[in-house]
C-alpha cells in the first residue's frame, strides 16, 4: 500500500459576520469598502497564479530563473513573490553556488480553499 500524501491546505475566510468586506457592504448603503475583497484579488491575480504553477511544474532554481521562464520582470515577479511568501504559499531555500548565494522558491502548500460566508 503506498503511503498517503500529506496535504498542506490554506484557508481564506471571508465571513460577513466577522465584519469583513461583506458586512460592510451591507452595513452602509451609501459607502462601500472592499478593501477585503480587493486584498484577494491581489492575492490571487493571474501572475500569481502562473508563479505558483510554474515553480510546481519547472521547480526554477532561483528567482532569477522564475522570472526568466515567465519572461516577466525580476523586480515585479520578486515583489508577487514577497505576498505569496507572506501568505504561506510558499518558502525560500537558500542554495550556494560558490560565493554566490540563490534563493530557490518551493510551494508549502497542495491546496485553497476559499470559503465565503454570507
């Protein structure tokens, strides 16, 4: 019997009873603030994704490398990578090659969830 998989998963949970975007929206007619829903889309935006499916299919060997495969900028795919980071998407692995110090990216998660609850 082959051993189980273990699974990493993230939760995101947007909840109108814990006064997020949705109770705010409505809460006032007049004034809206999606400043919770405008935080997942710049989680989750499609150069993101590409970033998440690229170092999971590619596993690049450092940023530099990311960025050369998605042909993208080295700063605007190092500034993605620093949210996806802090979310928990994924870690850094440093590796050394002489006096020259990589930084090669690795996801910490299988799996998200989005739970929106209303």
């Amino acid at each position: 019997m082959a051993p189980k998989k273990k699974v990493k998963t993230v939760y995101v949970d947007l909840n109108a009873n814990k006064k997020t975007f949705v109770a705010k929206l409505i809460g006032q007619k007049n004034s809206y603030d999606f400043s919770d829903i405008k935080l997942l889309r710049t989680l989750l935006s499609n150069e993101k994704a590409r970033i998440l499916i690229v170092i999971k299919a590619k596993n690049p060997s450092s940023i530099y490398g990311l960025a050369k495969i998605l042909k993208r900028d080295f700063k605007s795919v190092r500034e993605d990578i620093k949210v996806l980071e802090r979310f928990g998407f994924l870690d850094f692995i440093e590796e050394k090659t002489g006096k020259r110090i990589s930084h090669r990216p690795v996801l910490t998660i299988d799996k998200l969830n989005i739970e929106i609850n209303i």
